[in-house]
C-alpha cells in the first residue's frame, strides 16, 4: 500500500475520531474531551490501527478516558464505517502516549544542569 494512501488514511481516522470525542458523541463519561490524538500507528494493509491519546494532566484521567475508548471501540468502529468510505475499516486500539510528559520532565532536567 503506498505511503500517501496510509497518510490519507491516519489523516481521516483521526479527523473524526477526535471530532467524535470533542462533540461527545460517544456517550461514555468517563471519555474526557480535552483528550487528544497524539499519533496513529497503521498497519500496511489497513486492517490494524493504534491510537495513542495525551492528555496534560492526571495520568488517572488520560488511563481512564483510553480505557472506556478501548471499550467503545466496537462504537466507534462502527461509526468510521459510516462515515468514510473504505474498504475496510482498522481495528482500533487505543492506547495512552506519555511523551509529553516525558518531555516536560526532560526539560526539567536539563534546566537543572
């Protein structure tokens, strides 16, 4: 599969996931809507795709918010094959990015030299 049609592809999943949790339509409290897609990982043939989602602040909330998305999946999932017109539609899988605050606590350390 060529390189431009993984990126269209990532493009549109992330485009109306994070549409999907900042309209709150995904009727789920525990999903917190200042969540955000940090990065998608696509599999070649389409058919597996990790989410990674930061949140800046709790780490509770940002595991929380991945669990009950990992939960609606199957929703979610369901809605993608409405809404975009594929072949197939990824399994998705999502899955908490910590690199934000990695960053923070790097820069942190590099100021105290």
């Amino acid at each position: 599969m060529g390189e431009i049609r993984l990126k269209k592809v990532k493009s549109l999943l992330r485009e109306e996931i994070s549409s999907m949790i900042s309209k709150k339509e995904l009727k789920d409290p525990r999903i917190d809507p200042l969540c955000r897609i940090s990065d998608i990982s696509l599999s070649k043939d389409l058919k597996f795709a990790v989410v990674y989602i930061s949140f800046f602040g709790e780490h509770d909330i940002c595991n929380l918010t991945v669990k009950a998305l990992n939960h609606s999946a199957g929703f979610i999932q369901g809605t993608l094959g409405r809404r975009l017109h594929l072949r197939a539609i990824p399994r998705l899988t999502f899955k908490s990015d910590q690199s934000i605050e990695r960053g923070f606590k790097m820069n942190e350390l590099l100021k105290g030299l």
